[in-house]
C-alpha cells in the first residue's frame, strides 16, 4: 500500500492537532519558522542529517 507523503503529513498532524491541542499561534510559528529554515543557509546541513 502506498500513501502519498502529503496524505500521511496531513493526517499526522489532524491527529496531532485534534489529540495534544496546541495553540494555534504555536502551530503557525511552527509552519512559518519550518519554510524559512527550509530556504535558509542550513537547508543542505539539515537534508544531510535528515537523510
């Protein structure tokens, strides 16, 4: 069974949202803070970690 990583990325954090309640501001700070890292100088170094 394959499921697409945007599928599963979306569940996660419905559920993750639905169980644990987090704030919102958190949420979003979190999403803000992930795309700007990800066009950042450190991108490379955490896609070699990553992988």
């Amino acid at each position: 069974m394959d499921v697409p990583l945007w599928f599963a990325l979306l569940a996660v954090g419905y559920l993750g949202v639905k169980l644990v309640r987090p704030p919102w501001w958190l949420i979003c700070v979190l999403l803000l803070g992930g795309y700007l890292l990800a066009d950042s100088l450190f991108a490379p170094v955490i896609d070699t970690a990553v992988k």
